[in-house]
C-alpha cells in the first residue's frame, strides 16, 4: 500500500544550494550571458563562490515537482527530490525555446483548470512562455498584456497567490515600487504601492508564505497587504543556501533534519486546517504540501515560543494540542499557530493522564485516543472534567507517534508504521498490522 499523496506525503528536501557563478542580476545578464556549452561540475568549490557571492537572482519558483528552481542569467539551480546535492543547468537545457535570461518566474497552482493547474510561466521582455509537464504549451509565447491584460512587461517578480491567503485566485507581478495584483478569475489588475515592502528582484512562495528576495536578502510578506513582519531582511545564505558555519541549515542538525535518515519521530499530527506535521529532536516537518518542497525547522519557527521535543500531538476544535512529557501547549490552528494563554498546563489537569506516548483524533470527531506503552484509553473532548476510560491492550509493546486521517490510522514505531483502516479495527486486531517502511512510502526515499 502506498499512502495518499494528497494527505500524507512527505516533501522532498527544500534547500538551495550550490552554484556555478554566473553573470550577476538582470541588468548584467541582459548585456552578454551565453549559454552553457556542457553543464559545470557540482563540488565543495561551487558552493563556496555562491556562499560569498554578492548578486541577486533574476527568478525563483517551484516547478511542477516541486523542485526548487532559482535562476541567474543563462543558468537555474534546481535542487530534486532525493538528490543529494542540487543541480546546475543552463537554461536551454529545459528551455530552449526562451534564448536568453528570465525576468520573473511563478508556477501557478489552479486545480479547478487542468489546462493550467502547476504550468510553469517564465517571463522575458514583453513576452511570456508556459510550460505544462515540461512542454511548451501551444499559443506560447504570448504577450504579457494578452495573457494577463493590464500587466507590463519588463517585469522583475511574480508570484502565484493561493485563494485561501489572498482571498481569491490572483498573480503578483512586481516592477518597480509597484506591485501589480491580477484576478485570475475576473481577468483584471489592480496597481499597488507596497512602501515597506520595496523592490524585488524575484518572489516566492513556499509552505503558504511569501517572499521578496532581493540580492542575498529576503523578506517574508502579507500577500494582502504588503506588510513585512519584524525581523526581516534576513540573509538567503542563512535559510536557502546551506552554506558552512552559517544558519539553521539541516546539515548542522545530522540525521534529526534529514527525512530519509532512520531516526525515529517522537510525533505525529494532522490538524484541523489539513495540514499535517512530524516531530523529531526538537524540529517540525511540514509532510502534506509535497509540492512545496520539505525542510526542517526548529520548533519555535512553527511553534512560537516551543521548544525541546515533542511526544505526542493531536488536533481537536481549531486547536492543536502538543504534549512534551508531563505538559500540554494549546494552539490555535488558523491564527499562525498562535499559543492559548495559560499554557503550557500540566497534562493531568488538561486530559486526566500524566504522560502520553502517542495521541490521536480522527477527522470531524471529538475522540481523543491516547497510547501508552501498549495500552490504549479513549477520552471525550466534550466533557469537563475529561474522563479517561479503561485502558484498551494493543497489539504492539510502544509506539513512538499515531495519526488519524481520512485514510485511516497511522502508528509509527522506530524506522516502520503500521496501518489500519479504522479505530474499530485497531482496536480489536489481535497481531500488528504488516509493518511498512516509513522513508520509503513517507518520503519516497530509495529502498
């Protein structure tokens, strides 16, 4: 069985990495890129002239696979899932229709419109190319003004901007100090003048936020209004670029930041809003948004005010509830996994039971099971105070996590997991369930 990739995979790693050094920003690589006659060798030297390079990036985006695509003159750094260091590409490798260096780059994300749900557009000038499953889509290329009427050419960003952020499927095309926001549906622009925001000279979103990247720094921003939250710029090369001794980069984390790794994750969780998080040594993993690329973040990025590990999650009424030894932190799951007031409490308090090992609740229900070592006891979220029933034995001595989805129930133990369609099944299964490998149909790392 392989598990449902809308739900439950797992994202390939996220990491922007090395790069062979290339003509620096547009203006520079309008006046005389050239293509790439064989594609340069990846090596330790590659990304140690990216670590000290100073230039901007013409483009970034996510194609179609969710592979990571920022692009500098004749060239585009990809990163691929599984691959264990990025890849270098020119241009006309995968494009040869566009001869010459982008301006702006989005993959638009429209599932209602097959013709064009995950095309990749990659703007040049006046002009504008889309691509679906790597073929130039015919009609293309278009003028910008055709395609998307009230925009320039010329442009130096553009971004896909999802419904359920923005409030309604639109583009954000940047030139300038403007921002020049396009109704997908309506097929109109709305100028804009984001004055906090300034210039970029290529966005991206990535995991339902958005960024303006400008030079090596980058600023996350409200798609709706333009606002920048405290403590921006940042610097690409201490997020997107794992360079050496800086950063929270996965590779100083060891195998805790890396999925096809064989430690085990202490958590599991599919909250209310769909999305779905794992929990190992103190970081979080995004697992539903596969096309989003996956990376590793320390608690507190995700979690305000978090830390250490968790041992076991569950979601319920909006909330998601995360239990670290004899304690539970109460969040609210649509207000930027904003902390109750009054937590951390302690876990007897909240739930009757002094420590859990694993905890889960299924989609639409106020049952909360909670296993320890190899036992399981329900609770009803909706009495005050909770009662904890009699405990339930299992066919399994510990579990490390569990999850409940639409597809059933999910108990995870060191390198495996073990399926089972149903709360009623689980619990009344005599022996374990076929123990399946969790890097391989999680992470779809190789055998």
């Amino acid at each position: 069985m392989r598990v449902s990739t809308a739900a439950l995979c797992l994202a390939w790693a996220l990491a922007l990495a090395c790069a062979h050094p290339l003509p620096h920003g547009k203006s520079e690589a309008a006046g005389g890129g050239h293509p790439h006659e064989a594609e340069p060798p990846n090596n330790d030297t590659d990304l140690a002239q990216l670590c000290v390079d100073e230039g901007s990036f013409d483009a970034a985006t996510l194609n179609e696979n969710g592979t990571m695509l920022f692009f500098r003159g004749e060239g585009v750094w990809e990163i691929s899932r599984g691959a264990p260091r990025p890849h270098i590409r020119p241009l006309a490798a995968s494009w040869p229709e566009l001869g010459g260096p982008v301006d702006a780059a989005l993959r638009l994300h429209r599932r209602q419109h097959p013709q064009e749900h995950q095309n990749l557009y990659l703007f040049q000038g006046e002009q504008v190319w889309a691509y679906a499953g790597g073929q130039l889509r015919p009609g293309f290329p278009r003028r910008v003004a055709d395609e998307f009427p009230g925009v320039p050419g010329g442009l130096d960003a553009a971004v896909e901007c999802h419904p359920e952020e923005c409030g309604g499927e639109s583009i954000l095309f940047f030139k300038g100090d403007t921002v020049y926001a396009f109704d997908l549906e309506l097929r109109v622009t709305k100028p804009r003048t984001w004055p906090g925001l300034g210039p970029c000279t290529a966005a991206l979103r990535w995991l339902e936020r958005y960024y303006c990247l400008r030079g090596t720094r980058f600023q996350r921003f409200d798609p709706r209004t333009g606002e920048v939250p405290p403590g921006y710029p940042r610097d690409l090369r201490d997020y997107f670029i794992p360079c050496p001794g800086r950063g929270h980069g996965n590779a100083s984390w060891g195998d805790a930041g890396h999925g096809c790794s064989k430690m085990p994750f202490q958590a599991l969780l599919s909250d209310d809003t769909g999305r779905i998080y794992a929990f190992r040594g103190g970081l979080s993993f995004r697992l539903d948004s596969w096309q989003d690329g996956h990376h590793a973040w320390p608690l507190g990025q995700t979690w305000p005010g978090l830390e250490g590990e968790v041992d076991a999650a569950f979601a319920w009424d909006g909330r998601t509830y995360l239990i670290q030894g004899s304690q539970v932190s109460i969040f609210l799951s649509e207000q930027g996994h904003r902390r109750v007031l009054g937590y951390p409490r302690a876990l007897q308090e909240e739930l009757g039971v002094p420590s859990a090992d694993a905890a889960f609740t299924c989609p639409g229900s106020a049952h909360l099971y909670l296993i320890t070592g190899d036992h399981i006891r329900l609770v009803d979220l909706t009495q005050t105070p909770r009662h904890v029933g009699e405990p339930t034995p299992l066919p399994h001595d510990h579990v490390d996590g569990a999850m409940c989805t639409n597809d059933g129930i999910f108990l995870f133990d060191g390198t495996g997991y073990y399926w089972y369609p149903s709360v009623a099944q689980l619990l009344g299964a005599q022996q374990p369930a076929p123990l399946r490998s969790i890097t391989t149909d999680f992470f779809r790392c190789p055998q």
